[in-house]
C-alpha cells in the first residue's frame, strides 16, 4: 500500500475565485489536491477543492492532439477568420496581455466574460464621472454603509468580515458603523453587528433603484416630494436616510452592478454616483463599485493600458476602434458578425455562456464539459493554483500576487496565446 502523502501547510495564500481576492488563506497541499483550512468562504473551498491536477491533452475536433496541433488550428483559425472574437478574458494579467496582443494581430475585437455588469460602471463613469474609494478607506473610516441592491455575501462572501466588522483600523478601534440597505428580498444576515444590532432595511423595487437614488437626492438638497413612496420606500425613510448621509462623517454606497440587472441598470449605477458627488459638498461620501470577477478588471486595466481603450475594442481596420455597444462579446455572437471565437477561461471549468455556428477554440481549465465541442480546446493550468500570476482587486487599486500552490504540467494562459499568435501570424504576415 502507497504511504499517504503528508499535506503541505502554506498561509498567506491569495484567492482567485472572487474580486475581493482575499489574501490570508491556509490551505493544505497533498497530492495535487488543495484543501482550505482556514479564512476561506464557501466560494473558495468549493473552488479550490474542485480544480483538478490532471493534466488533460488539448483536443481538435473533440480528439486528443499535441499542444502544438492545437496552437497550429488556433491559429489556422484565427488567420482565416473574417471578424474573430477573443473574449472571456478570465486569466491573470499575463493571459491578458498575451489576450490583448493577439487580438491586435489578427484584427478581432476583445471583450470579456463579465463585460454586461462591468460596462453599466463604465458607461456612467465615462459619462459623469464618479468618487469612489478603497477597501483600506472602507475598513479605517466608514461609518455610514449603504448597500445598493445586493446582499453583497453571494458574490463577495468577506466583505463584511474583513472590511466592515473589524476591530480595529488605521487610527484605533474600528468606527461605530451602520448599515441600511435598499432593496427587496435581500439577506441582510451580514449586516448585523456582532452584538447583534440588525441592519436598516429599506424596501423597494431593486430593479429601480435609480428612482430611488434620484428622490434621496432631492431630499438632500431639501426639495420636497408629492409622492409618499418611490419604487415601494416610503418617503419618510429616504428622508431620515438623507439625514443620516448629512451626519455621516465618513459614508459609503456598495453596489453590485452584476445584481444590476435590467434597462434601468446603468441608469441606477448614475443616480448612486450622482447623489456621492452631491454629499461630498458637506461631508465626505464614497462609492464602492463591488466587481472584479475572473479578474474583469485587470482585463480591462490591461486592454487601457496597451491599448489607450477599454475592453470592447476592435482591431478589425487595423487601429484600435472602441465601442461599447457594437464590440460586446454576446451582441457579437448573437449577431453572427464573430465568426471565430477564443474564448478564454482558466480560473474554472465552466460551459460556455453561448451558442454559435462559428468555429470556437476555448482555452481553459481542465474539466469542462461543452454542449457542442469546441473546434480547439486547450487545457490550461489555474492561476493561483497551477501557476504564479497577478490579478487586480475589485476596487482597483490593488494587485496581487498569486502563488503557485502544486506542481502541474498545465500551461499557462499567456504561453499558449503567444503560441497562438506566433501560428496566426505566419498565415497573415506582416500587417
């Protein structure tokens, strides 16, 4: 019988499956599995629990090949196509980078998985502007929390634990803080301090909190209302709320803009920063946009810096040409204007977020499994799991290093995108 392997402890380990990429984890290393012992939210045990070690072949046309068959299709592919695609982007900043080159060369358009929520902050910060702030500002100074239509714990289980309810901060005990939320059918658990002290909960239609937003700002400059209730909150506690954003010595909006569904999405995500910018002319008052998944903003952040544009940018005529609307990875394909799509994805094995008759090459963790085989599939190791690698936290000011916890014979992202590029390249020449 084989001697069982004695697990290996490492600490201080960063987590890559949520933006708020919480980096005091322990977890136990034994025999290519990862175990969380301590500090990790169900997000994270189940995740790195389930990120296999085996290193699987990359397959063409759903049959085993070498990796640099599958590269050559890629790139066959990729050279041949009339408008590609290279989109879902979940990678570390070197997979983005090499993301981001590829696209240039082959003229497709880049985009990333989680664009849709991405994009409702985007289009209202390139149109108005908005003041927002850090986790660190959060957790040392917040004493007002206002969270937007989301539980916030579904997706980004600590926040509270490691930012709100906390002990002590950069200047003593951590302040006195409350917590309102607006919204319905919201678990409010989170919010309770530890002695048991429940949350303010203002109900209301969440798919309008813009509505909302826009009629707590009026009762903040003091303009009267004819209506009793906005989206379902009755009046009298948006206007009690006001007072409160008048009291605050240091207040803070959370929203999620992936829980920001609808029509009405990017217009609630304006109304928030509207009313930040407003209170910020008699106390101090932040936005905290919460986002940041499969490292969307690092994508983002690497495509800006490369490119001097966000994601949703195409360079088909041989420039880089930004459009949020016509560049978007899902109108692209539901449209049939991609007609060759890469889609990246190396934090999870997951299915493909769509369907299409265009030829697909995915690059991504060990596992999936797909409606419709891919033309090219290529296994890819796990960022901090398989490999090393960066990743950029959601509030945007921070990146952090991710450790390689296990041996794998996986590739990385940005080695296989190079050997991609260098394969479409040869077809196209010079351009």
């Amino acid at each position: 019988m084989a001697k069982a392997e004695t697990p290996e402890r490492r600490d201080s380990v960063t987590c890559p499956y949520c933006g708020l990429y919480c980096d005091d984890l322990s977890v136990e290393v034994a025999g290519g599995r990862v175990a969380v012992t301590a500090k990790g939210c169900a997000i994270a045990t189940d995740s790195f629990a389930r990120a296999t070690a085996s290193a699987a072949a990359p397959r063409i046309a759903g049959r085993d090949a070498s990796l640099e068959a599958a590269c050559a299709r890629a790139g066959e592919i990729l050279g041949g196509a009339r408008m590609p695609l290279v989109a879902g982007l979940a990678c570390d900043l070197a997979g983005a980078k090499a993301a981001v080159s590829l696209a240039e060369r082959i003229g497709a358009a880049v985009d990333h998985a989680g664009s849709d929520a991405m994009f409702r902050n985007v289009l209202a910060m390139q149109d108005k502007g908005w003041m927002t702030t850090t986790f660190a500002e959060v957790k040392n100074r917040a004493d007002l929390v206002m969270v937007a239509g989301t539980d916030v714990v579904s997706r980004f289980p600590r926040f509270f634990e490691r930012f709100v309810w906390t002990q002590d901060s950069l200047f003593g005990p951590a302040p006195a803080r409350e917590i309102v939320y607006l919204g319905s059918g919201l678990d409010t658990k989170a919010g309770a301090a530890g002695g048991g002290r429940k949350p303010e909960v203002i109900a209301c239609d969440t798919t309008r909190l813009g509505e909302v937003f826009r009629a707590l700002r009026a009762l903040y400059r003091g303009v009267p209302l004819q209506a009793d209730r906005v989206a379902g909150a009755p009046k009298a506690a948006l206007a009690a709320l006001a007072e409160k954003i008048r009291g605050a010595r240091y207040g803070i909006v959370v929203w999620s803009a992936a829980d920001m569904e609808g029509p009405e999405g990017e217009l609630g995500v304006e109304a928030i920063c509207d009313l930040v910018t407003e209170a910020n002319e008699t106390t101090r008052f932040a936005g905290v946009p919460l986002g940041g998944n499969d490292n969307g903003l690092g994508a983002a952040q690497v495509c800006t810096w490369q490119e001097g544009f966000p994601l949703r940018t195409s360079f088909a005529h041989g420039h880089a040409e930004y459009d949020p609307h016509l560049y978007s990875w899902r109108r692209m394909i539901e449209s049939g204007d991609a007609d060759a799509v890469l889609w990246v994805s190396a934090f999870r094995a997951v299915a493909l977020p769509f369907e299409t008759a265009a030829p697909v090459i995915v690059v991504g963790a060990p596992g999936a499994s797909f409606a419709r085989e891919p033309e090219v599939f290529v296994p890819v190791g796990t960022p901090g799991v398989d490999h090393a690698g960066h990743v950029i936290r959601s509030d945007a000011v921070a990146s952090l290093p991710l450790h390689k916890l296990r041996d794998s014979d996986l590739p990385r992202v940005a080695e296989v995108l190079r050997r991609i590029e260098a394969e479409a390249a040869s077809r196209l020449g010079d351009r």
